[in-house]
C-alpha cells in the first residue's frame, strides 16, 4: 500500500468530475485493506520507487496502477516530504513531477542526484516545453515523460532505468573484483 502524505488535491475541478473519479472510487475500492491485492515480497524485491506528484488524484492513480504491476510505492505531495522520506530508506527510483507544491521538481532532482549521481529518476510531468524537459535530464533525470502517456510507457521506462542501474552496478562490482595488470 502507499503512504499517502497529508497535502490535499489540486483535481477538484467540479465540472469533470464524472468518469476520472469514478475510475479513482473504483481502484480505491479495489485497494482497500480488506481486499488483500498485495503482491508477494518476492516481487517486490529491487522496486522499491517513490513518487512525487502534488494532484492527490493523480498521486493515487498513478501509485496505484503501478503497485499493481508490482511496484512497491511510496508517495509524497512535497519535496520536504520526498526529502524526509529519502533520508530515511532507499529507492530504486524516483518518479518526479516538475512541480511540487513548496519547490520545483528540478530543483529535487538536483538533490536526489546529488545523493546518488546514478539514482534513477524519471520526470513524469505535464511540464512538456522543450525547456522543461532539457532542464529535469540536465539536473539529473534520466527520462522525462510527458502527462499523459499511457501506464505501458511509464512500467516499461521504470523498468528500464532500474534494470540500467542494477547492470551499471554489476559492472562497477566486477571492475573492483577484476585485478589490475600493469
């Protein structure tokens, strides 16, 4: 289950409230702690991911629909709150969105990497100028994906830039375990 933070949601614009918040009622149905869609501790081993988003909506879908492809999430709506909550456990990624209510996504990523220089951070963002984009991979991101774009994209980028990280890992461990030759 994620832990949700306390910020409340910026996606009350009453007029269109129909069919997006019944999908949200429905997964928040479905994921209810009585109806127990946990997965296995096995698949949740290397997908440890924290996500920062600051629409309460779009927090819960977003964390939702990638829990349930096997992703164990934990959600913040600020960056004081991703920064309190990285200080304290490790990730294998960080899914950003460029605004955060008390500061920018850039500037977060700026600090993730800074902790990590290899830490896996993907922007998903309706910031889509070119700017934007060419700010959040030159503070660190190593994809910048734009709102919307289907679940498929997001899992597969995700799964792509852990995966990158565990290979680049392997391959510093087997650069120290291989002896010198001079």
């Amino acid at each position: 289950m994620s832990k949700k933070g306390d910020c409340q949601g910026l996606a009350s614009n009453s007029g269109h409230a129909s069919i997006g918040h019944s999908l949200i009622n429905s997964l928040r149905t479905a994921m209810e702690p009585e109806a127990d869609h946990s997965l296995s501790e096995s698949n949740s081993v290397s997908r440890q991911v924290l996500h920062v988003e600051p629409n309460a909506d779009c927090r819960f879908l977003v964390s939702t629909l990638l829990q349930l492809h096997g992703y164990v999430v934990t959600s913040a709506c600020t960056a004081r709150q991703a920064r309190e909550i990285i200080a304290g456990e490790p990730f294998d990624a960080y899914i950003l969105d460029n605004s955060p209510f008390d500061q920018s996504g850039i500037d977060l990523c700026r600090h993730i990497c800074g902790l990590n220089k290899d830490a896996p951070v993907i922007f998903y963002s309706g910031a889509a100028y070119r700017f934007d984009i060419e700010q959040g991979l030159e503070a660190g991101a190593m994809e910048y994906l734009t709102k919307p774009c289907g679940i498929e994209v997001l899992t597969d980028t995700l799964a792509l830039v852990i995966h990158g990280r565990k290979l680049h890992e392997l391959e510093l461990e087997r650069k120290r375990e291989t002896p010198r030759s001079f």
